[in-house]
C-alpha cells in the first residue's frame, strides 16, 4: 500500500513524539466520535499538545481550525504542521520540557 503525502508527515510526527518520550494518541474519525478532532493529541510534560498534520499546502478545515481555537482556549498548545516545518516539532518539544 503507497504512502500518502499526509501520512509520510504523520511518520515523521510519529517519530519525533516517540524519541521525545511524548505521550499520544491517534483518534480515529468515524461517524461515532467528533469530527474536526486533530491528529495527534500529545501529553508532553503535563501539558496537552494538539497537532493537525497537513501536506503539499493543505489547510484545516474550518471544523479543524474551530477545534483548534477550542483546544488553546481550555489553555492547550496547538499546531499545523507539514512537511516544511515538521523538522521544527522536536525543538519546540525541547522548548516545553525544559526544566525551569
């Protein structure tokens, strides 16, 4: 079975949480959960990290950005990542799990 685009994103993400010690999941779409839910939800040092993975220039939808704006007003972290910037995730998960 051929690699989509997204889902080559979604191994890179993937691999990145997992060197990172991340906890997450994957919920998975059916007519039976909520729609719009993004990709990965992540517990990274007691926080929640939502990620939408997206490629070749795709876009939230507009039930994704609304759970996205959900997300960072119950105080999560979002973000849309790509395959242009998902090289950025294991930085910024440096960045949340410095000890302060």
């Amino acid at each position: 079975m051929a690699s989509t685009p997204e889902s080559k994103v979604k191994a890179k993400i993937k691999a990145i949480l997992k060197a990172h010690g991340v906890y997450y999941a994957m919920p998975i779409g059916t007519g039976y959960g909520n729609a719009g839910v993004p990709d990965f939800l992540c517990c990274v040092d007691g926080r929640f990290l939502a990620i939408e993975a997206k490629a070749n220039g795709g876009k939230p939808t507009a039930l994704q950005e609304k759970n996205l704006r959900d997300i960072e007003s119950a105080g999560g972290i979002t973000c849309v990542l790509n395959e242009d910037n998902v090289s950025a995730l294991g930085g910024y998960l440096n960045l949340m799990t410095e000890k302060k």
